[in-house]
C-alpha cells in the first residue's frame, strides 16, 4: 500500500481515557513512499462498538480535505462513560488510497456532577484528627455477583493520593490529582481496574496526604491555602457480562486509619514507620473491626474535571556512580545527575532501625553536602525498618531535586555504602519526547542535555522555577520565556492546555495575571514578561500544535490582559507604572539588586506591543474581525509610542544595554535604519564586553536570535561557545548538569551565589535551545501555517565553531529532520519531511548550477522539488514531502 494512515490521536493523545463532553478533535499521520505526497480527501467514521462500523454513528464519507490535525467531530454529543471507536481513510495527490486505519477509540468520563453518586469522605474528626500529620487511610470492603465485563473507578482527592484495589495500587500515576486552582478547578482521574476484580469480596482503599492542597507552600511556608481538611472521592462501576450494573462509592461507611506514613511534605519529605504497616488492608477479606468510621464532608462536585494534563510518573531509573566520603565525613551518594524524583532504598535491619535521606544539589567548595540553597525546605526522607529480611521502600507523596545523597543510618556505613540498593526515580509529566538536536560541539551537546534535564525536572504538574527549594511555583515569566523551547524537547500541548485554564480561572477580575499559576501569592501580579504568559502561551500552543480550539477558549484571557495593561500607564499607549520584575537577574544590575539596567517602562512597553500583536494576529486566526482591528491599531499605537519614548530621532535606543536593544530587534520596534543602527550597536555592546552577555531572564531568549537574523549570525555563534563567565557553557565546564538559575551560581573560585535564591535546575537560561533547534539547524515552522504543515529550513552554518548540526522534531504531521555538515570547502544538508506538509528550504551559500540533490543536479527539476532559484543568500527551493540529500561547494 503506497498510503497508509496510522498513529490516530483525540486531543494528540492516543486512546485517551476518562475525556471531557467536548467534541473530539481528532489527529492522524500518513506514511508514503513517494516525495510530495498531499492529503487531498480523507473519511472518518466514528462507531459505539468496535465492531459497529456498518452502521456507524457518524461517517463523513469522502470529504476533499488536506486537514490530517484538530478535525472536529460532528456527531451526535459524546454521552457520559461511553468508549467510542473510530477509523479514518484518506487519499492523495497521486490518486492514491490507503486501507481503513487501525481502530483507535476514546472514551468519555463523568461529564455531569449529577452523575456523582460518591460523597467526599475523610476520618471521623472525634476519633482521628484531621490537623493530623499522618498520611490518612481510607477503605472499603464490597462483594461482586458474578463476572466482570467492565469496570472503571473515577477518584479524586483533596490533598494528593494513591488508589488501591485488592491489595495493589492502581495505575502507575503520581501525585494524582495534580496541582490545579483548586477552587475553581480539580481533576478527577479515570481507571479501567476490569482486571483487577473478582467475583466476590473485594476492597478498595486510598491513602491521602497533603500535597499541595493542604501542606506547606512558598518560601513562608504557609499551609493550608486552599482548605484544612484532606479528603477523598471514589466512585467505581462495575459492569457485569449480562448487562448489569454495580456502583460502589465513598461515603461514611467506609473506614479510616493512620498508616506508617507518619509525615509527608511537598518541599520537606517523608518519614515512614514500616513497624506502622497495615498489612493488606486494601483486600475485601482485611479486617477493619478496628478502624475508625470516615465521615462525609460538603465540597463542591461543579469543579470537578477529567484528567487534562499527562499524568506524572516515574519516567526512568537511574543508578549511583560514586559513593562519596566527605571532608567533614558525610556519606554521599553521587547520582551523576542532578535530578527530580526520588530514591528507592532497599536495606536489611533491625526493628526501629532509621535510615535517613537528604537531598542537595551541589557540594560546597570544599567538598561537603550543602543545603544552603533549598533555604527552608528540609527535603529529608526517613525510613525506619520493621526488621523482617529485606525492605524496600520509596516516598510517596513528595519529590526531591537533587544530585546528591545524604544518608545516615544505613547497616554498615561506617564502611561505605552498596550501590546498588540505592535508585533514583526520575519523576515527571510524563510528555512524550518530540525533539532532538545534537552537534559537532560536545559541550554545546551537554548544553542541550541540561535543556532537556531542567524541563524534566521543572515540568512535574506545572512548569515550576525549580524543584529543591521552598518555591516550586508555577512563575510565569520563566514559563512564557521558555515555552517555544519546552515545545520542541516534549509534546506539551496538554501540560499547557492545563495549566492556561488554571490562568484564566486565577486570572484577576481587571485582567491581571498572577506571578505564579496556580496562585498562592497573596494577589501579587502583573509585572510585563510574566503576565504575559497568558498570551504568549496560548499563541505557542497554536503554532506548534494547530490548537485553534484552545486559543479560542483563551481569547478572552488573552485580550484581558492587555487591556488590563492599556488601563495602566499615565498613557494609555506606554506602559510606566506599577511593579515589574524587569530584566531579572541581569548582569548589568546594580550592586546588591536582583534587577538588570534595562529601564522597566522599557520593557513594560515592549511586552505590551508583543502582546497586544499576538492578540490581533489570535483575532484574525478565529475570524474575529472586529476584536483584529481593534488590537491591529493598538499595536501600531503602542510601537508608534514606544519609539517616541524610547528611540531617539537618530535611531538611537534610549538604553544604552543589551536587553534593550533586543527587544527592539525582536519585537519589531525599531525600522529602517534605526533597525540597523539598533543592530549594530547590540553587536558593539557585546564585543565590547569581549563577547559575553549581559542580559537576564527577558533579554537572554531572544538575544541570539536577534543577532542573526540581523547580520550578526558569528557574533551569535562566539556567544554560544564562549566558556568564559557568563555564558552557557560556563556551568558547563563548572560539571552542571541542568541549567542554573544565575549564570554564577558556583564562582570560579567554587564560592557560592548567595544562599537566598542559587537554583541549580532553573530551565529560563536554556531557552537558548530555541535558537539552536530553529536556527543553527535550522529546522522552524512557517508562521502561515501553524503545527508544521509547512516547514522553514534554512541551516545557519556554524562559522568555525561547529562542522555539523542536526534536530528533529516528532511534528503533528509526523517526523522532521534537518542535518547538516560543512567544511571549508562544502556543505552537505539532508531534509526529510513528513507527507502533508511542504517546505521552502535556503541553504545558504549554494548556487543553483552546482548544487546537487541525492548526486544529481537540480536544475532541471526533480521529484518532489517545486521550484528552485538562485537568491542573494542562496539557493531557495520549495518542496514536498520526502527525504532530500542536498550537496554543493562554497561560492
């Protein structure tokens, strides 16, 4: 079959279960064998059984259509806990027609909170506090009829938990239910537990801790934001072989107990008493004759959500590759990583035994575990062995950022410490990898692997600054700076998706966005480049996925926004009063200030354009024309200001610093020979500084882009592999592993950044991958076509520094990837696209009469290659799908 249809996706997930009544959006992927192959016409059917396809309940018959993502269902409305099965054809421009795809489904959750038969159940309060420290145990015993044909539990909790079935915990989640604006907003998650039960006596059970809901949050450990009392909601179907139906539900007559969790933090750890144990007290048989009653308590059932973003889980294990004996005669473990997750101890010791974890990221100057920069957070686990052979034990309800171990108490320490009984869990949304890039540098290669490792880390539930100290929120200036990065490494459509409906709900009623989504900061909010969050994601989410539907529903926060903004300054078109974090942690900032130089109001405006831009072009995407003409003007109004204000009549920026003058560049407000000017000198500004930046978290993004896409490409390069301080490859050589949060956190001299806020996984500074994955490999999407229908490729070839790149990206659409070497005497660049999408691709230096495509020239036209024309820069060329081998030697 020369066309085939696979990897079906509803909301680009793949067979996803416990969705939401909206329509479905439904995604696929065509696999060709011939260059150039479009979609033309495609079929959907969508059936209630899968093998109901001869009368299915909807069917689009042939429809002439090159839209393979986001195609909306049109059929009769989902209904509450229906699996639904579709399949899809499609046809292309060469006549071509694939078979019916494979059978893909979706199935829906409880879409109505009429529908909760459940109540929220916690301990009784007369007989277990419920200020208690304690991880809480709730269980119920229950009988079956007969044999199963279909089960699914719908559970929640207030606080995080884990749900068991029969003696065994269900699913492979973590921190369920995640970390939402909870008043507004909870997620419910869905199990299919059909394999799990029996006929007869069963048990179901759950175990609730903190989490964020209750437990310690912000750096003045504050607790209980959002309620005091943890509490539980579980509500299983059961669905018999002849049709019928059973519903077990949490409600007072379930049973409550303390377990061995006896203490369970977010930032601070756990200690877990294994002489405590329950034994299988989640089997129908457990007896509970001495457990306490549970009580129901009123919340609210209207917040109630399905599942939205990817569940957080243990994503890989990795081993100790040191033990290490400290000056000062600590037992460290040395992970070779710094990481987020956990450890899994196994040990062999008497009753009462207590082995204790500490967790750090870094080893002070003289080779001692240093906790300093976790500030309050203890980050401290503590096991204590029930003396029964050999026990096993990870935390549950807390997670750890760290490189390095502390441990104390271990049988036999004094001698060292077995390796191999230690094991770090790395824990994460578990967002499918999407992109890939590598080059001939190996220290910009490790660079790369710190990009990737700080989003790891920071994106568990929520995009969090960092993942050690007594913060770990969800800022959004480090969030929007970082999101076009964070896009390419991991498919983080339903990370975001979540995390800007928990935005809009927070979202202030003047339009004002919080610091950090979820809010917890007391109504702190709206300084430009964080707030703006709510426009620069969304408009993110739309470009690399096509989600039209989710900027749609964000429209409204969107223009919010910026009207909050406009309803600020003493003008209405510039932006110059309020707080702002400005150009945070700049190099140029004065003494003992946290601030770079860039004038705030600078910035302010600046962002102010951006956003007001990204509004009118999200206007025009959704046909609103009133909403695209109305921002269209403000934003020529606030560029016309901006440079009354901030550009002087010779084309001079007022600011005489780097992040000034890339704002300029990179939002378009500076023209003609000012553009130029302002270029000009940003490239003096930085040679002047003998090729070192000084721009903090809003100048660093955008500051290499702006330099070649300006003429200043080498002088981007010398920035990219400076190894001198400040520059990326700094932490580099200084043994990071993740990115740091100032570009000195650890001194040449080993010395220390000050102690109250010196992160070592603080992912803002790696959005340089943006630039390395668009520009020096040069795979980028064509801003008229969102998701990568139609590709950009134009390699900027690495001067003296790099003889190779290479970047792919797992697209919509399917697989791209660019590769490139070069020497001093040729260049040799492979294209591959995936079918359904083009591509206009620029080799730089090429001159159509000598260029060659697979070893044979291109003039004259070939398969796949549309059009082909010598231009100032290069050879331009548009293509279709397929894989292009391109060779020619420098003019």
């Amino acid at each position: 079959m020369s066309l085939l249809v696979k990897a079906l996706t509803v909301g680009g997930r793949p067979n996803p279960l416990g969705t939401d009544g909206k329509p479905p959006q439904f995604g696929w992927k065509l696999e060709a064998a011939r260059r150039g192959t479009l979609q033309t016409a495609c079929r959907i059917q969508v059936a209630d059984a899968e093998d109901g396809f001869d009368r299915p309940l909807w069917d689009t018959g042939k429809t002439e259509s090159d839209a393979s993502i986001r195609v909306t269902y049109e059929g009769p409305a989902p209904v509450s806990r229906t699996r639904y099965f579709y399949r899809v054809k499609a046809w292309d421009n060469f006549g071509g027609e694939s078979d019916w795809s494979e059978i893909a489904w979706w199935e829906t959750g409880l879409l109505s909170e009429d529908e909760w038969q459940a109540r929220w159940i916690t301990p009784d309060p007369a007989a277990i506090d419920p200020l208690a420290e304690p991880v809480f145990a709730l269980r119920k015993s229950f009988e079956l009829k007969g044999d199963v044909r279909s089960a699914r539990v719908y559970a929640t909790g207030v606080g995080v938990y884990d749900l068991y079935l029969n003696g065994e915990k269900v699913g492979d989640d973590i921190l369920a239910p995640g970390w939402t604006s909870y008043r507004n907003r909870l997620q419910y998650q869905t199990y299919d537990v059909t394999d799990r039960l029996r006929a007869g006596s069963n048990g179901l059970g759950v175990l609730l801790a903190n989490g964020w809901y209750k437990g310690d949050l912000t750096w003045s450990d504050k607790s209980c934001l959002y309620g005091d009392r943890r509490a539980a909601l579980v509500q299983l179907h059961v669905t018999y072989a002849d049709g019928t139906e059973e519903i077990v539900v949490s409600d007072p007559t379930w049973s409550a107990a303390l377990g061995p969790i006896r203490y369970s933090e977010i930032y601070h750890g756990e200690i877990y008493d294994a002489r405590l144990e329950l034994g299988q007290w989640s089997r129908g048989d457990f007896d509970a004759s001495e457990w306490a009653a549970a009580a129901s308590i009123d919340l609210p059932m209207s917040v109630l959500v399905p599942q939205e973003n990817w569940p957080t889980r243990v994503t890989e294990t990795i081993r100790p590759v040191a033990f290490i004996r400290t000056p000062s005669g600590e037992a460290v473990l040395d992970m070779g990583q710094n990481m987020v997750g956990r450890i899994r101890l196994s040990v062999e010791a008497p009753a009462g035994t207590a082995v204790r974890l500490q967790h750090a990221e870094v080893l002070d100057k003289e080779g001692n575990f240093y906790v300093g920069n976790l500030r309050s957070a203890k980050q401290t686990v503590e096991y204590i062995a029930k003396g029964e052979g050999t026990e096993t034990y990870a935390p549950h309800f807390t997670f750890q950022g760290f490189r390095y171990v502390k441990v104390e108490g271990y049988p036999g320490i004094e001698n060292g410490l077995p390796l191999d009984r230690f094991v770090g869990e790395v824990i994460h949304s578990d967002m499918p990898r999407s992109g890939e890039f590598e080059c001939s540098h190996e220290l910009v290669n490790q660079l790369q692997r710190n990009i990737v490792w700080g989003q790891r880390g920071n994106f568990l539930d929520v995009p969090t600054d960092c993942p050690q100290r007594d913060e770990r929120l969800g800022w959004t200036g480090d969030a929007q700076v970082f999101v076009w990065t964070a896009a390419f490494n991991y498919d983080v459509g339903p990370f975001f998706q979540k995390w800007l409906r928990d935005l809009a709900a927070d979202q202030k009623e003047d339009g004002g966005v919080p610091f950090v989504i979820p809010d917890v900061l007391d109504g702190d909010h709206s300084s430009a480049a964080w707030g703006d969050a709510a426009v620069v994601v969304p408009w993110a989410m739309y470009a690399t996925y096509g989600d039209k539907a989710l900027l749609a529903e964000q429209f409204d926060s969107m223009k919010a926004w910026v009207d909050y903004i406009r309803a600020q300054g003493e003008s209405e078109y510039l932006w110059n009063t309020g707080f702002h974090f400005g150009d945070w942690l700049g190099l140029d900032a004065k003494e003992n200030s946290y601030v770079g130089a860039t004038p705030r109001d600078l910035i302010a405006t600046a962002f102010y354009a951006y956003s007001a831009k990204l509004v009118r072009d999200a206007a025009e995407v959704l046909g609103r024309e009133e909403d695209a003409r109305k921002y269209g003007e403000l934003y020529g109004r606030v560029v016309s200001a901006f440079r009354e204000e901030f550009v002087t009549p010779s084309g001079r920026i007022a600011a005489p610093t780097q992040t000034a003058h890339v704002l300029a560049l990179m939002f378009d407000l500076a023209e003609g020979e000012a553009r130029a000017r302002t270029a000009r000198e940003l490239n003096k500004l930085i040679e002047d500084n003998e090729f070192h930046l000084t721009t903090g978290f809003v100048g660093t993004p955008y500051l290499c882009h702006v330099l070649s896409a300006n003429g200043y490409h080498e002088t981007a390069l010398k920035l990219l592999v400076q190894e001198g301080y400040p520059s990326w490859l700094y932490s580099v050589n200084q043994g990071a592993t993740t990115i740091w949060e100032h570009w000195d956190g650890i001194k040449p001299d080993g010395s220390f950044w000050s102690d109250d806020m010196n992160s070592y996984n603080h992912y803002a500074y790696g959005a340089i991958g943006d630039w390395l994955y668009r520009v020096v490999a040069g795979l980028d999407a064509d801003g008229r076509a969102p998701a990568y229908k139609r590709a950009r490729i134009e390699p900027r070839f690495g001067g003296e520094w790099l003889t190779s790149a290479r970047a792919a990206y797992d697209s919509a659409y399917g697989r791209i990837e660019v590769s490139w070497r070069a020497d001093g005497i040729s260049r040799a660049v492979e294209v591959a696209l995936p079918p359904n999408t083009t591509a206009e691709v620029l080799l730089r230096g090429a001159a159509l009469d000598a260029l060659r495509e697979s070893g044979r020239p291109v003039r004259g036209g070939a398969e796949g290659i549309a059009s082909a024309a010598d231009t100032a820069d290069g050879v331009r060329l548009a293509v279709g799908s397929g894989v292009y081998r391109f060779e020619y030697p420098l003019a």
